[in-house]
C-alpha cells in the first residue's frame, strides 16, 4: 500500500505472480473508507484462489509505522494515523500477518529474485508518489527501533529547500518524489520536461552517495512509477551525480541500477515479508527454501494472538 495504488496478488513460494488486482489509493476518505477498499481488494484476491493452499498474509505499506504494534501511519496515506492495519488483515483473513515498509519488501523481493541476488550489501530505493528505501548489510535488511529503517526519502539533499511532508526541509521525497515534481511543475511527472528529470535523477544520486559513503554499500536497486517511468535520463543524471560525490575508495565503485523485478517487485516483496515471518516464527516447514536464509532472519513480529512476542535472534538454518 502507497501514495500511487493498493495492490493484492497471491504469491507462490518460488516468487511467481498467480493473481494480482489493484486499484488506485482512494483519496478524500477517512481511515475507514480507505480500509473497506482494501478489504474489497482483499476479499476478491482471495476468492480467486482457486483452492490453491494459503498460509500467510504479507504486506509492505508506505511508512512510517510500528513494526511490534501493527499500526501505520503513511504519510501518503493522510487518512491512516496509527491504523491498525496488521490486526485489521489478520482479522479478515485469518492468516498470520506480517507487516513491514514497502520499500523494504521491495529490498526483500531484489534480494530473492531481482537485481540484487548476488549483492549482500545494497539499498532498494522506490521513487513515487513519495521516496521510499529498504537496505541490506551483510546480508541483513536493516530494522532499526521501530522498524523504520532506510527511508531514504527524508535525507536531505536541498539544504533550506522545499518544506516535506515529515516536517523538515530539503528532504529527497520533498524534491523528488511523484508530489514534489507535481507541485514545482504544476503538472503531472509524467509530462515533467528534460530539466525536472534530469534534477530530480541527479537528486537522487546525492541522496545514495551520501548513503553508500555512510554504509558501504556497493549497489543502489531503483524502482517506482516515477523513477521507472522517466528512464535512461533519469538514470543517467543520478550515475553522474553518484560518481561526482561517491569518491572514497570503497564507495566511488557504487552503481544505480534499475530494480530487476520492475512493476512486480511491491507484491512480491509484501510476499516476501510473509514467507520471512513464516520463516522467522517456523510457522511453515520448508519456508526457508525460497530466500537466502540471512536475509530472512532479522527482527519478525508474530501476530497470532496477544502477549506472542517472537522477535527472531538471528536465525539461521
């Protein structure tokens, strides 16, 4: 769930797409008008089952949020302020229901079958209706205190620039992002000329110098509607950028890529979280097969029932 859409599919063990539905984030509704579109999504992914076997709900949502209660607050999403949107999805379906940002799911999906399968170090950045990051070290998708980890979209990048929606000033998602390039043009991003592209890639290639100097990563994966949609002189701009300010001898061999599993990388990345808990909680013999198990290990939050805290100590096989 994000600023652009809600999307629900069915997901199999292997990583294949088997059903996907989506529809666009409502807007101008309250917290309960935007769960019952959810629900109806929901509700008609899962009668298209057709008898397949379903174990558990995954779900990767526009943050911030809190991991341990469930509860969300995306800033794209006005209308959800601390919505329990995990207990909501446990309820309806009946499944174990984990939960985590989208743009770490999306980091998940990379890892497991996209353009970072072979990286242990490197962030997945969605650039959208908002800015959104996940990031992997040593394997290990990073957590933080509440879960918050890698929102890239918030470093800042244009000292005293735009005011964000966090607050602050300068931020990424302040200068770059689907709604930021909306309100600086006046128009859609998709009619956005040469020059906003070009600023906004460059942009986002500060944004991931500044984190691959910080952290060592060697690979930043990018995706999103407004990223994917502007293309090579979107890229280009951020590798120039990237290479103009990544100069330390472990950081100036960097890359941005486009994310290998395109427009699939969100619903198979909210997979991802769930087969992860699964994994992490060892709810479902075998679940470990599908991902490289470190990536699966870091903290998992159970949900079948109050007061079950299982918190994973760095599992492995």
């Amino acid at each position: 769930m994000g600023g652009t859409k809600f999307s629900v599919g069915l997901v199999d063990r292997t990583g294949a797409l088997v059903l996907e539905s989506r529809v666009l984030t409502p807007r101008g509704l309250d917290a309960e008008g935007t769960w019952a579109a959810l629900k109806r999504l929901v509700l008609e992914v899962i009668s298209g089952a057709n008898g397949d076997r379903l174990v558990v709900c995954g779900v990767g949502c526009g943050g911030p949020m809190s991991s341990g209660s469930g509860e969300v607050s995306p800033l794209n999403i006005p209308a959800w302020r601390e919505f329990h949107l995990r207990g909501r999805l446990m309820e309806l379906t009946g499944f174990e229901t984990f939960l985590d940002n989208d743009a770490k799911a999306l980091a998940l999906a990379e890892g497991w079958l996209g353009g970072a399968r072979d990286t242990s170090n490197y962030v997945a950045i969605v650039v959208s209706t908002g800015v959104g990051g996940g990031i992997v070290l040593n394997d290990r998708l990073l957590e933080g205190r509440l879960g918050n980890a890698g929102h890239i979209g918030h470093v800042v990048v244009v000292p005293e620039g735009r005011v964000c929606a966090c607050g602050g000033r300068g931020c990424l998602e302040a200068e770059a992002s689907g709604t930021a390039i909306a309100a600086i043009t006046g128009g859609e991003p998709a009619e956005a000329s040469l020059d906003v592209i070009e600023r906004s890639g460059a942009l986002l290639g500060r944004a991931v110098a500044s984190v691959a100097n910080l952290l060592d990563l060697s690979l930043a994966v990018v995706s999103g509607s407004v990223a994917l949609g502007f293309g090579d002189p979107f890229f280009m701009a951020a590798r120039r950028e990237l290479a103009t300010r990544a100069k330390l001898d472990f950081s100036r061999e960097a890359k941005i890529e486009r994310a290998g599993l395109g427009a699939t990388g969100p619903i198979i990345g909210a997979a991802a979280v769930g087969w992860r808990g699964l994994f992490a909680n060892g709810s479902e013999a075998g679940a470990s097969s599908w991902l490289p198990a470190a990536r699966m290990s870091s903290r998992s939050v159970d949900v079948s029932g109050p007061g079950h805290d299982s918190a994973s100590k760095g599992i492995r096989p």
